[in-house]
C-alpha cells in the first residue's frame, strides 16, 4: 500500500483499514508463534501499513 492510496481516505475509512490490519497482524504472530507462517515479509508490510495509516490519522487530526 503506497501513501498515495490513502490521500483519498476518510478518516472512518482509515480507521476500518486499521483494524483489518492489527486483525491481520495478530494473525500472522499467531502463525509465526506455530511455525506455520510462510510469507515472513507480509509482516513487515503489514507493520508498516499501520504506521502509514496512523502517519495519515495523525496529520489529519492537526
């Protein structure tokens, strides 16, 4: 996900796509905990689309 794609965000959609991610992100330590995680940079991105999307929440709100 590129920080382009989130311009055009609200808020509320923003923060719908904030918790898909955490979801996702409880997930994947849940299958790296078990040994059953194969994409092992899928958690990389994922941490880094939530740091994007606070980034955007966060410059929106000042």
């Amino acid at each position: 996900m590129k920080a382009e794609e989130l311009l055009g965000k609200t808020a509320d959609e923003l923060k719908g796509m904030l918790v898909e991610l955490k979801k996702e992100q409880f997930n994947l330590r849940f299958q790296k905990a078990s040994g059953q995680l194969e994409n092992t940079a899928r958690v990389r991105q994922v941490r880094r689309d939530i740091a994007r999307i606070k980034t955007m929440l966060n410059a929106s709100a000042a």
